[in-house]
C-alpha cells in the first residue's frame, strides 16, 4: 500500500508519496521546497480548480515505494483502488525519488 500526500510548500504544491507504513518527514522536504504543510482539500481546489483525487502536481516518491514491484493505492474515489507497477508512477508523473520519511 502506498499514501499519496499533497503538501504545500513555500515554492509549490507537491504530491508526496510514501509507503503506508511511513510517515512524511516534513524537516526532509523543508530543506529542499521551503516551510511545508499538509493541504486541505478547499485550499487545493481554490488554488488549481482540481479536486484533491486528480490534480496535477510535481510528485515525490520515496525510494522505499520503489523496493515493490507493484504498489496498491488510491485509485481516484474513495471505494476505489489502484495496483500498478511502483516504477511507473516514476515514469508517469515525471516524479522525483527522494526519500522523505521519517
């Protein structure tokens, strides 16, 4: 299973995605995007017009997503889940791997 996070940070918003038994460093975001917080789903729809289950933003994957072949996660709806291989979240969604767990 995996956790898809959006976050805002000072230079943009971001979709970070963690394995679900982790949990997102935010001292280990700050360093690179700025001061980071956890996005409420108003404030992502007032700022892209995207409701939080589709909007386009840069993503980070943690390099411990990458050590399944294939991951289980949100599949756009609450009732609906997504398998796909973990590398092609990295390839689809142009992500950055950076780890960023705690």
């Amino acid at each position: 299973m995996i956790k898809s996070l959006v976050i805002i940070s000072e230079r943009e918003p971001l979709l970070v995605i963690v394995d679900g038994e982790s949990r997102v460093d935010m001292k280990k975001l700050e360093k690179p995007f700025g001061k980071c917080r956890f996005a409420r789903p108003e404030k992502i729809k007032e700022l892209t017009g995207y409701e939080v289950k589709g909007i386009p933003l840069r993503t980070i994957v943690d390099p411990r997503v990458l050590e399944n072949d294939y991951v289980i996660g949100g599949g756009g709806a609450v009732d609906k889940l997504l398998k796909v291989r973990a590398r092609k979240i990295v390839e689809y969604q142009n992500a950055e791997v950076r780890e960023v767990r705690d």
